[in-house]
C-alpha cells in the first residue's frame, strides 16, 4: 500500500470523499458527526413501546447501540453516508405475474455495498492518512436513514423511507464510521413532502398509521420477508395486491421518484429470466430452479419455503 498523502484540511478531505464516492459509482454521499441523532432515537423508542417493529425482536434488543453510533463505535468522529440507486431499467413483463419489489430483481446488494464501501474506506486511509474504519449497512444496529438526512442527502418521507429531492428514494444506504475528522454537512435535508399523502392514501393494508409512522406489523415488505417464522394474516389477504417479496406501492406513487432514473451498476443488473416470469412460471418454480434462478440474491433470505408460503396466500 502506498504512504498516505496525510490531507489535512477538513474541507478538502470530505470533496476528496465525495469524489472517490461517485467515482466508486455511488449516487451520492455526505458526511456528518457521529453524534446521536437525538429526535430519531426518541421516536425509536415510542415506535418499539407501540410494538410497530413486530416480531423484529433485534430492534429492542440493540436499540441502546441504535440510538447513538458512539455505542457502536466508541472511536467514531465521522459518518460518511453514501446512498447507492437500484431503480431497474426494466420490471416484470407478465403483469399477472406475482409481483416482487424493484430492488430484488438483482444481486443481493448487501454484498455489493459493502464491497464498494470497503474500496472507500481503503482509499481513505491511502488517499488522506491512517485512520480507523467501520463500513456498515442496514444489518447494523445504526439509524442510518437519521444520519443520512443530517448529512444533507434527503428527509425521511411520510412512507417512513428516505427521499432525495435529486434522485427520489430508490437506493441503499450504506455508511462507513472513521476517526477522521472532517467538514461536515450543517444543514439538515429539508423535508419536501408538504400537504402531499399519497403514499398513505394509497398504502393497501394502512401500514403507514400516520405521517412518517409505519406498523411494521401491516407492512406488506414486512409481511413476506422479515416475517418468516409464521403465516400471513388472512385478514389482509386481498389487500396484498398480488405481491409476494416487499412493497414497492408508498415509492411508486411518491411524486419525488419522477426524478429517479434506472442505475447503471452491473452487480444489480436485474437477472434477466426472472423478469421474464409468466405468472404460471411462478407458481411452478420447484426448489431446483428455485436454487439456480435465486442464487446471491435476496431471495435467498426468504428461502424457497418462504416464497412458497407467500405465492399460496396471493393465489
């Protein structure tokens, strides 16, 4: 590894960042402190005390480190927040077909955000001097979408999911803690939602109980991926809209997402013979091809057993 060039101007090191991040394919990126981000721990806490998480247990179990970075990491002085675009260039063809959210239809990103976040955090510690690094995505106990807005890259919608005025909320969101100080952004994204409720007009199953609020319990996204250890509830049933892996319906109609445009990151290049699926090519998927057509991504979260439960309970 080559020595370090030792940047010490804090302004100069977060465009150096910024730079290397959109150079690296990034869609955007913004740095902050890695101070608490107070009023999201707030409402973390009333939304686990309502019980909207679900069954996700590991939110109150790690809330205390969610509510502060530094918990996390005790060494961060940094976060520098990058947001990674997934809009497709294309979708399902049959529109019969059961329908799966846009940002599964390729690689699971987890995998692919990581490793472009570790090639920024190596060129941090080459390009401007030794420092510690922590990449994280949304497997972390990190209220990213919080630390996102107070990096200036977008305000977190009514639909509870972060909206960028440039590129609507079509992404990821990945960050990277460092003991590296630098200019950070001062001025909070500015929250462009207005008297605008389509997202909760238009939610099927009343998720979104109130701006900014989501019962995961009702979430269709919720439903049929985090929810794997018990059926769906049949109350809900024909409120699905024939949707079998997430929820795309509160972004799809989100006027901010006229802007989004389709990415051009390779390793999230939708698999071709997926969006090609008839419905009949659906309900016929054995475990076999199941294995072959959804291997690296994120339906392998979700298990062939799992999809099964959620083709049965639209069919």
């Amino acid at each position: 590894m080559k020595a370090a060039k030792n940047i010490t101007a804090l302004n100069t090191r977060s465009k150096v960042i910024y730079e290397e991040a959109l150079r690296l394919g990034f869609t955007d990126c913004g740095i902050t402190t890695a101070d608490s981000p107070v009023d999201a721990s707030r409402y973390l806490i009333d939304w686990i005390k309502n019980g909207y998480h679900g069954e996700m247990k590991y939110m109150e179990e790690r809330a205390d480190l969610r509510c502060d970075p530094r918990k996390f990491a005790s060494w961060a002085r940094s976060v520098i927040m990058v947001l990674q675009n997934y809009n497709p260039s294309a979708v399902q063809k049959d529109p019969s077909a059961p329908v799966i959210a846009r940002y599964s239809y390729g690689r699971d990103y987890h995998s692919v955000i990581n490793n472009k976040l570790k090639k920024l955090a190596i060129f941090i510690q080459t390009e401007i001097g030794p420092c510690r690094v922590q990449a994280f995505i949304d497997t972390s106990p990190i209220l990213e979408k919080s630390l996102a807005q107070r990096a200036g890259l977008g305000w977190q919608g009514k639909n509870s999911i972060l909206i960028s005025k440039k590129y609507g909320s079509f992404f990821f969101l990945g960050g990277i803690l460092t003991d590296l100080e630098t200019e950070y952004n001062q001025v909070p994204a500015k929250d462009y939602c207005g008297n605008c409720n389509l997202c909760i007009e238009n939610c099927p199953t009343g998720a979104l109980v109130s701006p900014h609020v989501l019962d995961a319990r009702k979430c269709i996204s919720y439903l049929t991926i985090e929810n794997r250890k018990g059926g769906l509830p049949v109350e809900l049933r024909s409120k699905f809209q024939n949707r079998i892996f997430g929820c795309d319906i509160c972004q799809e109609v989100c006027p901010w997402n006229r802007k989004s445009f389709p990415h051009s990151e390779p390793e999230l290049k939708p698999v071709p013979e997926l969006l090609e699926m008839s419905r009949d090519d659906w309900f016929a998927l054995d475990e076999k091809k199941f294995s072959a057509l959804f291997k690296y991504t994120p339906f392998e979260r979700l298990k062939y057993s799992g999809l099964m439960r959620n083709l049965e309970f639209v069919k």
